[in-house]
C-alpha cells in the first residue's frame, strides 16, 4: 500500500502566545508536530507493517520543517517531503495549502492519505476534505479506528461523542482524532535510520506552480489576544454558606442561573 | 445591500439544532437588507423545519428529502447543496460549526474553489467589508479575517452568535427540491449514541467538567448530577481522559474541543495551559479545588477551595432547591 500522510508544525502545546508587530512571534518558541498529524504518523506505520508498502510524511513549511519530518521518519515513516514556500509565498490559505498538495499528488499512486483532523494554530480542519474533493476520493473525518480488508475500509468515527461506523473503499482520505492510537516515541536506533531515510525537498516551480496559482481568497487583517481575564473571587466561610453564596452570585451577579 | 445568503440549517433526531437559528442571525448580520434563504437535508417531510427557519429570520426555505440523506454523509449532503447552490446561486453560505458543519463545508468550499472561514464567533459589517472573528491557537489568541475574493462563506461556532426571537408570524415560500442523491462510497452501517444526555458539548450553555481529582469513572457521578439540573453536559480535562475516567469525546482542550458555554464549573481540575486554551472563553467560570494554588483559579470568575466530593453535591442540592422554588 501507498500511504501518504500529511503533517504541520505547529507551536507546542505549551506555548505561550506573543504577538509583535502585529505578528505571532515564533522566535524562541517550541515546535512540535501538530498533536492529530502524530495520531496520522502512527496509524500509516501501523497499517503499514500489517499490509506492506511505504509510509511517506509530507509537510509544507520553511526549512524548520525539516526537524519534524526527521521525528516522522523516526518514527518509522520511510520517506519525508518538504514543500519549502519560504521563498515563494507571504499570504496563504487553505486553498493555497490544497493546490499545492493536489499539484504534489498529480503524479502519484497512493491508496491511503492521512492527516489530523485539525491543526492546533490555526484549526481549520479544511485541507484533508479539501484535497480530497480535488483528487476525487471519499474521506471520513475525525476517525477513531480504520481496518482494511481488501478494497473496503471499516471506519469508526467520532461525531460530538457518538460513534459512527462507516464503510468505504480505498483509495481514500481519512482525518484522525484522538483515541486512534497511542503515537509512539522515536527510539533510538529509530533516529540514527531516520538521518539516512530520504527527505526531498521541493519547491512550487518543481510543482508547475506559481505565485498566481495558488492565490489566498481570504486574508487575515490582525491578531490580538484575548482580553485578560481579571482575577476573581475566591469564597470564604463555611462550606454549606460558600456553596450558597455561590449560588447567590451566580444567579444575581453572573445571571447564568 | 442586497446580497443573497444561503444557511444550512441542521436537523439532529427530526429537530433543529439551534445553532441553525444562530446561523440565520448571522446571515442577518452581514445581510440586513438582502434575501436569506435556509437549505435544510434530510429524510421525511422537513416543511415544517423549513417554515421554523422562516421563523428566526429565514426569508425563504428550500429542503432535499431523500431517503439516502437519513444519515449524514459528506457525499450525499454535498449532492444535496450543490444543487441548492446551483440553483440559488447565493453570494454567501453561512453554516455552524458542528461536526457535519466542518465535514461538509471544505467539500463544498473546494468544488466552488471558494474560501471558507471557519469557526467564527463573530461578525462585524462594516460597510461592504464583513470581518470575521475566530480563535485560533485553540483560544489562546484571536484572528479577524476577510474573505477578498468569491463566495462569502463561513462557519459559526455554536453558542457565540445570538439567534433572533421566534416569530411564527413571519411566513415565506419552502420549496421541496427534488435532487438524485446516488453513487455515495461511503455508508453509515450504525451509529451508537454515547451522548445519552442529548446536550452536546459544543452546544451546551452549562458545562461540568472534571478533572483528575474525579479521581475514578465513579467519580464523574456527582458531576453528572449537577450537570443535569442545569440541563447542561459533562466535559474533562485530558488528565481525566488520559487516566481513564472518561472517554476521549468529552475532552476539552487544545486537543479536543474548545468550548464557550454560559458557565463552567471546573472541578478538580488544575487548568493546564492546553486546558484553558479550550475553555477561558467561556463567559462564566467556577473553579473547584483542593488547592489553592490552583492556576484554575486564575481564570475562575469565582472560586472554591475545597473537596468537589462535598462541594459538588452540597451545590446540585442548592440548585435544586432554586428550581424547585422558581
């Protein structure tokens, strides 16, 4: 099988969040990748060592990527790609990210794509439908168990806590949620492989693309932080009473009861 | 201005869910002088889901009923709405949020090679321009953004946009539109509902949440208990999840879901910083602990520093009480 998985960086979650000049800062800030794209990682290994094939990550970023990649291929991927738009494009959007992922998959035979079902920065969760739409497969998002039996595929998802059992057939693209699995940490033998494992690196020109061809339609004007919270009232007294205040102050001073 | 809007209303068990009525305010919104028209998908007779949209603000409905649209499939809704956006051919679609929401939208965003901002929570019109606000970073941070070329289109967050009053004096044509939905590769084979409260997280105006101080699946009990005589729905903190208290759908966080209800008791959770990220929007916050030092607390609007074993069922009873007498 031809799996392909798709993969961001993304800030820690940890991190705190800065904005400079207008700007998230992301000098000095961890990275990671992104929490659902590990959930992707770990089930192409999976799927792979139960029906062969290859497992190739594939992410667009800058040249920090690269270090995301080397954790994937680490942890068992066997190939990485970088689409390196450092260079090439200041605005983007998920119609940007989805041309250039249905550009990248022209060429290739692949019968299983995976990815998060969402980022954590900017949490669209667009571009797997999306790219899906493109290349003319079915997809199943947010999934939480996938067997494949030949051409058919059966897949639990979750939809706001229910559980959905779907049917479908390769090939197709699939978003993964948490409680798919558990990812599992690079060993160390695995690192040492994943420096000799193949990373390509591409740019939109080996792609047939310019700058034109994968225009944003929607643009971000700021962003700023939450207002801070100030900070509130810790309750005295007896329980019973504390209990009873709160009540009160939700009722007359909150008006949520 | 006169645009022409299209919201996807969405029906759950033969209702509307009610962030299709906040949808239509939104579509108000951005569109005071234009045409509003509901697109509603199912099976059976959705007339009178249609003429319920026409009540909170809808101008006009148009429903797709097939028996193939009984369950929700991102295939045989998009059939459904291309052919309503064919024949409409709106300037704008505006849809919630949900989990259908988020399946459907980029389907139909990337055949119309559309843009498509998600999760907004709020729309301001300022003139010709109409900025969205939605959080990104789960929260932590928010962005405003413009659609500047194609469609207006954009999904809500539930809970954040205030429908219109209902007003069954309102009327307006629903027109049944017969669509072929055929050739789905992907089939819904069961669903099995663990939702049994019927209150969805996303949705939920209370929510009661719980964190590794619940210290056992029993332990969400008494949680469960406060939830529902505030008709509202229990969440968890990843501790709680992660340790098996609870299953994984009723994380909230960074990863799992954000939320912003009308009030959140926190109890014995210690507010992690992925925690808060999916929950400091919420408009109220209470926070139960043991400890004091709780960074909960800094995000808490009121506090107790206590056992949530007593806390929490001293607080159902009052509230019951409350009720009982209102």
């Amino acid at each position: 099988m031809n799996i392909y998985v798709l993969m961001k960086r993304t800030f820690d979650t940890e991190e705190k969040i800065v904005i400079e000049n207008g700007r998230i800062e992301e000098e000095g800030a961890e990275f990671i990748i992104n929490p659902y794209d590990e959930y992707a990682i770990e089930e192409a290994i999976q799927l792979r060592d139960e029906h062969g094939g290859e497992v190739t990550v594939v992410t667009i970023g800058n040249e920090e990527s690269e270090k995301q990649l080397r954790t994937a291929l680490a942890m068992g991927a066997d190939k990485a790609v970088l689409i390196n738009i450092e260079d090439d494009l200041e605005e983007t959007d998920q119609i940007t990210t989805t041309k250039i992922l249905e550009a990248f998959f022209e060429d290739k035979e692949y019968d299983l794509i995976l990815a998060g079902n969402v980022a954590i920065d900017n949490a669209s969760g667009q571009v797997g439908p999306r790219l899906a739409e493109r290349l003319g497969i079915p997809y199943v998002t947010t999934i939480t168990d996938i067997t494949i039996d030949g051409d058919t595929v059966h897949i639990e998802r979750d939809v706001e806590g229910d559980v959905e059992k779907v049917d479908t057939s390769l090939p197709l693209l699939v978003t993964c949620q948490q409680g798919l699995n558990e990812p599992r940490y690079p060993s160390l033998p695995g690192i040492m492989k994943a420096k000799k494992k193949p990373l390509e690196e591409l740019e939109i020109d080996d792609l047939d693309l310019d700058e034109d061809d994968v225009e944003p339609k929607t643009k971000t004007l700021e962003v700023f932080l939450p207002p801070e919270k100030e900070a509130g009232r810790i309750l005295e007294g007896e329980m019973d009473d504390q209990v009873k205040e709160l009540v009160s102050l939700l009722r007359s001073e909150a008006k949520v009861l | 201005m006169g645009k022409k809007l299209l919201v996807i209303g969405e029906v759950r068990d033969g209702a509307l869910r009610n962030v299709s009525f906040e949808a239509v305010a939104a579509a108000r919104k951005i569109n005071e002088d234009g045409e509003v028209v509901a697109a509603l998908f199912g099976e059976g007779n959705l007339e009178q889901l249609g003429n319920e949209m026409i009540y909170y603000g809808a101008d006009r409905a148009v429903v797709v009923q097939h028996e193939n649209l009984k369950n929700y499939t991102s295939e045989g809704y998009a059939q459904a709405a291309m052919a309503v956006i064919e024949d409409e051919n709106p300037e704008g679609i505006i849809m919630g949020h949900t989990a259908q929401g988020k399946d459907l939208t980029p389907k139909i965003a990337s055949r119309l090679e559309s843009g498509l901002i998600s999760d907004a929570t709020d729309i301001e019109v300022d003139g010709d321009d109409v900025v969205f606000t939605r959080p990104i970073y789960s929260g932590k941070a928010f962005e405003k953004k413009v659609v500047t070329e194609g469609l207006l289109f954009a999904t809500i967050r539930p809970n954040n946009i205030a429908p219109l009053d209902r007003d069954d004096t309102r009327s307006g044509e629903v027109a049944v539109k017969d669509v072929e939905i055929k050739d789905l590769r992907t089939v819904i084979k069961d669903i099995i509902r663990k939702t049994t409260e019927g209150v969805d997280l996303s949705e939920a105006k209370v929510i009661v949440a719980g964190g590794r101080g619940v210290k056992s699946a029993d332990g969400f009990k008494p949680l469960e208990e406060l939830a529902e005589v505030l008709g509202g729905a229990v969440g968890a903190s990843r501790g709680a999840c992660d340790a098996g208290y609870c299953d994984y759908s009723l994380q909230i966080g960074q990863t799992g879901k954000v939320v912003t209800p009308d009030l959140y008791i926190a109890c014995g959770i210690s507010g992690a910083i992925q925690h808060l990220a999916g929950m400091s929007n919420s408009k109220v916050i209470v926070a139960i602990n043991k400890d004091p030092e709780a960074n909960i607390f800094n995000v808490a609007d009121y506090g107790i520093v206590g056992d949530l074993f007593e806390v929490v069922p001293k607080l159902t009873e009052e509230i019951k009480k409350l009720k009982e007498n209102a």
